[in-house]
C-alpha cells in the first residue's frame, strides 16, 4: 500500500510493554513503529548529522534492527497539528517527527516493499 501523504493520524498510541508507538490512520492503515527504531531515526539535526540532512528518510532497516535499550518512559507531545516531539527516558527531546515523514517511514510490509 502506498503511504498517502496526507492522511493524518487518528489515534497514536504509546505501549512500553510491546514497545511501540502504533498510529491509526484517518485512511484506515496503521503503523506500529518499534520504540528503540523510531529513537534510533530521531530527525534532529544533532542525530542526523547536521540541518543539511534533516529532511534524509532513514534506511527502513532501522525499525528491523533489535532493539539497544528498553524504552519505559517515553512522552509524545503535539506539536501543532503537524507533528509530535518525542520525549526519550535517555533526556532526548529535540526530534519533531512530522506526520508526513512517520507515514512515509511505515515499516510495515504492505509499505516498505
């Protein structure tokens, strides 16, 4: 299924005992994002190297990866009506992860194929 770029969420949920960060989207597809990938493909410019990459996809390898860390306190915040800053256990927090760039990096099989 292609991602629709303007499909926008619907319900996002957060559960540290799966690890995941599932988000219903108004299209009807959902995507459950591993906690440790979705920290791992933080969009910032401290983890992407630099504002020159920022608007770099990651490779969708990283959401297959096994997890490094156990994620238990982890805060999703709005920011706008475009996106969410996720608030990692390790102080982490300058990531804004835009609706359009989480629904573009849906790693289920029907979208990364």
């Amino acid at each position: 299924m292609p991602a629709e770029p303007s499909a926008l969420p619907r319900r996002l949920t957060v559960d540290t005992d799966a690890q995941t960060l599932s988000i219903e989207w108004t299209d009807g597809h959902r995507t459950d994002f591993p906690l440790d990938g979705l920290r791992r493909a933080c969009p910032c410019a401290e983890c992407m190297g630099g504002h020159e990459h920022m608007g770099t996809l990651p490779d969708p390898v990283v959401f297959r990866l096994p997890a490094l860390m156990r994620w238990e306190k982890v805060r999703v915040d709005p920011v706008g009506s475009y996106a969410v800053r996720i608030r990692w256990d390790d102080g982490h927090d300058s990531g804004i992860y835009t609706w359009k760039r989480l629904r573009a990096t849906c790693p289920c099989d029907a979208c990364s194929s």
